[in-house]
C-alpha cells in the first residue's frame, strides 16, 4: 500500500523520517480524542459519531477528488469497501465513540489499541500471514495493559473530571470499546485485498465513510436504542468547530502521515509507532488535568505498545 507524493512535496522527505510521520499520525489521533472528549459526553457516542463523519466525508471526497483516486476503483471493489465500512466505520467507530461517552479517551485509547493484535490474528486465518512464537508473547503484555491501564488507571478525584470519569458500567463501556477495535481490524482486513490491487488509499477510504456515514444516519434511533448513551444533551454551535477539528486531525492529517509512513518505510515499524496513541495522550491530559498519570497507566499504556511490538 503506497500513497504518490507530489513532486513539490518530495523535498519535506529530507526533513521528515517516517518514523516521525508514524508518531505524528499518533499524536494527531490523541489530540482528536482530547478535543472530542467533551462534547461526546454531552451528546453520546451516536449522535456525535453521526455528525462528524458529515464533516469526514465531506474532506475525504474533496481529497480523493483533488488527487483524481477515483479512477483507481473498479465496480468489483464497492462490495469489500462496502463491508469494509459498515463493519469498521458503522459498527467500529460507533462503538468506541460510545465507550469513550462512557469511559473517557484514555482507556478508550488503550482498548483501541487492541485491534492490532485482532487484524494480526486475521492476516493470519485469512491472508496466510506469519504468526511467530514472540506473537503469544506480545498478545499476553497487551491483554496485560489494558487490564493495568483501564483498572488502575485513576487517581482519587478524577472520577468527575470529563476526561476520566465512569458513566455507568465499566465492564460494558470496555466491551463497546473492544466491539469498536474488533471492527476497525475486521474493516481493514476487508479493504486489504483493494489496496493490494492498487486502488488509491484515499479513494478507499472516501468509499468507505459515504457508505457508513449514510448508513449511520438510516440507522439512527436503532443505534441509538443499541449504544443507549447516557446523555443526550443540546448541540451548541461551538460544537461544529470541535468536529471538524476532530475530523481533521484524525482522519486526514492522522490518516494522511499514517499513510505517508507506510509509503516511505517499514510496515511493522510504522504500525508500532502509530499504536503508540495511549503513551502519547498520558502526558496531554497530564498537562489538560494538572495532574500526573497514575503508575498503572503508565505501565499499562508501555505494555500494550510492546505488547503490540512483539506480536507485528
């Protein structure tokens, strides 16, 4: 999967490794959750995950138009990319926008990060991917993390802060969490055989968010009665700038240096250092909060990316 780079953009690779171009998509990604945190509270996971993806689509396709990708695609590929997005878009970001209502952007993060080992174990099954012994390994530091980090992640008094606090269950604002990452890796491996043919990356990705974002807004009160968010609260117009600062941080220029990386480097490298999103968000809402992280979230956030390093 490469993505061409324009010629007047080519002198920015002597300044720029893809090494960083993977920790800034990650960092992009942690700064989304930051600016989203509140008004997902306010909204619940749903609404806002249904009026951000106007904004998504609405910049995707002026991006794929702009680069002419749409000549890329074939009338074959639309059922993948169909599957692709309403597994991983329709299913996968509502889920983790209701979990992140729920439990806050710090262990939504570090949930979320399960769905590297989750698009592992199905290259494997599907793709007759390499699985090494080390893989096992990598799998337990993971699985360890997130119990550290969503469990013993918390200081004393936190639990108010918008950030931090628990809106009803634990257990099951962690279990929208996980359906969200098992369907953002089950929406990947869909779209794989397309760009493995060459279709252009933000053509794909543009296919993808129309799809989803409709099917999104047909689907609206039957999501809702399914994710039963917390709160329903008003809209203000602030709002709109906070999804499209959203919008653009993850699923442009996150989704953009992502793509950069993977074009100009190391696949496996690349994919540990953009999971690297939990370490990142720990000192933002240390400088947002005021206060230091918790030892636990700190060893969990560590251990899910090694964990994640080991298994790719």
């Amino acid at each position: 999967m490469r993505v061409s780079v324009p010629r007047d953009a080519r002198r920015w690779t002597v300044f720029l490794s893809y090494q960083i171009a993977a920790l800034l998509a990650a960092t992009s990604w942690a700064c989304s959750s930051l600016i989203a945190a509140e008004p997902v509270r306010r909204l619940g996971g749903p609404r806002f995950c249904r009026i951000r993806m106007l904004y998504v689509t609405a910049m995707l396709v002026l991006l794929a138009t702009a680069t002419g990708g749409w000549s890329t695609l074939d009338r074959g590929d639309m059922g993948l990319l169909a599957v692709s997005g309403l597994v991983g878009i329709l299913l996968g970001d509502l889920a983790l926008f209701t979990a992140m209502a729920r439990i806050g952007p710090r262990r939504t993060s570090v949930l979320f990060t399960a769905n590297a080992p989750m698009a592992a174990v199905g290259g494997v099954l599907l793709f007759d991917e390499s699985f090494t012994s080390w893989a096992l390994v990598g799998a337990v530091l993971t699985v360890a993390g997130i119990v550290l980090a969503v469990n013993y992640g918390s200081r004393i008094g936190t639990h108010v802060d918008v950030f931090e606090r628990v809106e009803g269950s634990l257990v099951a604002g962690a279990t929208w969490a996980g359906i969200g990452a098992l369907g953002q890796a089950l929406g990947a491996l869909a779209a794989k055989p397309v760009l493995d043919e060459g279709a252009d990356t933000l053509a794909v990705a543009a296919v993808r968010v129309v799809i989803a974002t409709v099917a999104l807004w047909v689907l609206a009160r039957p999501g809702d009665r399914l994710a039963r968010p917390a709160r329903r609260g008003k809209l203000k117009p602030s709002d709109h700038l906070r999804f499209a600062a959203s919008a653009f941080l993850a699923m442009v220029l996150g989704m953009s240096l992502l793509l950069w990386a993977l074009g100009h480097g190391d696949t496996g490298v690349t994919t540990i250092l953009s999971a690297t999103t939990p370490v990142i968000l720990l000192p933002l809402l240390w400088v947002r909060l005021r206060q230091a992280p918790t030892f636990g979230a700190w060893v969990g956030a560590l251990l899910t990316v090694a964990g994640t390093a080991l298994l790719l």
